[in-house]
C-alpha cells in the first residue's frame, strides 16, 4: 500500500485520519444526546445546534488525536516493523512528518473554533473542559499511555466528560442515571483499547510502554476484556430501574457479539490475527451505542 499511496495526498490524509475510529467519538456524544432528548420529550426543549457541535467537536478532536498518535509515535521510533496494528501515516511514509506537526496545529486550532460557540449553551466552564481535552489529547501518547493509564483517560474522556458534558449543554445538570450510563460507555470503548494494548502486548513491553495489558499479561488482560463488557451491560440496570427497560434490554445483543469477539480472542492468542477482534470490537462498540440510544428514545 505504501508505493500506491502518494505522500500527502488527500489519500494519504484520509488514512491518517482513521475514519473507523470515528465511532469511538460518536457513540458517547450518541448516548448523551439520546438521554437529553428523552427527558427534555415532554418539554420540546432539545436544542439541535449544540447537538451539531458536540459531535463536529467530538470528531475533530478524534482526528487530532490520531495524528498526535501517528506523529509521536513515529518520532519515538515505535512504528517500526514490526508493528502488529494497522499501518501509520507517518511510518508508512504517506505523509511527512512536518506536514503532520503542521496538521495537528490546524486540527487543534479547528477544535477549538468548533468548541467555543457551546460557551452559550454550557456556559464559560465549557473553555475549561475544551482546553483539559485538548491538553490530555497530547498527554496520553506523549506520557500517560507509557505508564498504563490509558484505561482511565478512556474511561474518563470517551465516557463520563462527553456523555455528562453532552447532556449538561442540553439540559443544564447531570442526572445520576446519566452519570452512570457514562461510566458504562467508558467501559465498553476501553475494550477497543484493550484489546489493541493486548495485540501490542510484546512490542509495547520491548519500548518501555507499561501499559494495562502489559502489566496484567496476555491471560488477565483476555479475562478483562470479557469483564469490561458485562460490567458496562449491567451498569446499564439503572436504565430498568428508571422505567427505560428497552435501554436495558436492546444491549443483550451486544453483550452476545461482545462474548464472541472474546472467544475469537482467546482463539487467536497473539499476532496480526487480532486485528480481526479488533474490528469486531469497534463494530460492537458502535452496536452498543446505537442500542442504548434506540433504547431510549423508543422507551
């Protein structure tokens, strides 16, 4: 694919953006919305604009971390042969390296120009959580993943703070039902890292990258994933407690692909092979949000 790809091409971009990891952006923002429309029904008092620029943020912040991934990662001389995962931009020598450092400030910038207009809808705060996302974006390649606090960050920035922040913009407070329906879809994006950091297992272990998988080794980190999937499902109970049953229900289907994806998982071990679990992970991860949504908004 290299020789067929022409070095900073609109291609090139493309695939340095990774489309596929979109669903990760969206499925919190998916979720938090879907819970402001269903209790603000009654009242018509769901507001469409923010809606827009949450998730425009939400994708744009994901490309920008992305490229930070793809150029740090290049820099520290991670993305070598021996890479099991899918090819990177700058390694693959799609795109230049200055072209990257330039991208990521254009990316960044754009975030923030997208961002700044839910100050009228969140208030001033919302420059707060902006500038705290943006920060950690650049944090979590350059430092926190290499001491095994890439779970946490996932947890707290592709649950809680965009499915609370989401809902908070629409209806100015933060339910403790959303709160938990938060920390569920923390758990289930976590199984995409989970199983990328158990692929990556030995050569994250030979470049000093201390993380989760890493320390717990192959056969724990296997039995957290599974773990990971049927605590985020039965979170979900809060939703049967407040009369949301199809919330509750619908995510079965889920915890079935999420199960079958473990047993592939435990099937394959270790190598490129993985890269199939992989995909059925970000394909389960988008299932379990559009259920959880679909859930409430029928319920």
């Amino acid at each position: 694919m290299k020789d067929t790809v022409k070095k900073n091409s609109i291609r090139a971009w493309l695939l340095a953006s990774r489309p596929k990891t979109l669903s990760g952006a969206a499925v919190p923002v998916m979720i938090g919305l879907s819970l402001a429309y269903a209790d603000l029904r009654s009242t018509g008092g769901f507001n469409w604009i923010p809606a827009l620029l949450c998730m425009l943020f939400a994708f744009v912040m994901q490309i920008d971390a992305n490229f930070i991934n793809d150029y740090f990662d290049f820099v520290r001389g991670n993305d070598d042969e021996t890479r099991l995962g899918p090819r990177r931009a700058c390694a693959q020598g799609w795109v230049s390296s200055d072209a990257m450092r330039i991208a990521i400030m254009i990316v960044t910038a754009l975030a923030c120009v997208i961002g700044l207009p839910l100050v009228l809808y969140g208030g001033l705060e919302m420059i707060l959580i902006g500038v705290i996302c943006i920060i950690f974006c650049f944090l979590y390649t350059t430092n926190l993943s290499y001491l095994g606090l890439g779970d946490v960050l996932v947890l707290v920035f592709f649950g809680i703070v965009p499915v609370c922040i989401t809902y908070y913009i629409e209806t100015q407070t933060v339910t403790f039902q959303v709160f938990v329906a938060s920390l569920a879809c923390g758990l289930v994006i976590d199984t995409l890292l989970v199983v990328n950091n158990y692929r990556d297992i030995e050569n994250d272990r030979r470049a000093g990258k201390n993380t989760l998988c890493v320390r717990m080794g192959e056969q724990l980190s296997r039995c957290f994933y599974l773990a990971l999937g049927i605590f985020a499902f039965l979170l979900g109970g809060i939703f049967l407690v407040n009369g949301h049953y199809l919330a509750f229900v619908l995510p079965l289907v889920y915890l079935l692909l999420h199960y079958y994806a473990y047993r592939k998982m435990v099937k394959i071990v270790k190598g490129q092979a993985l890269n199939k679990v992989l995909g059925d992970t970000a394909r389960n991860m988008l299932v379990y949000g559009i259920l959880v949504s679909l859930g409430m908004l029928l319920s």
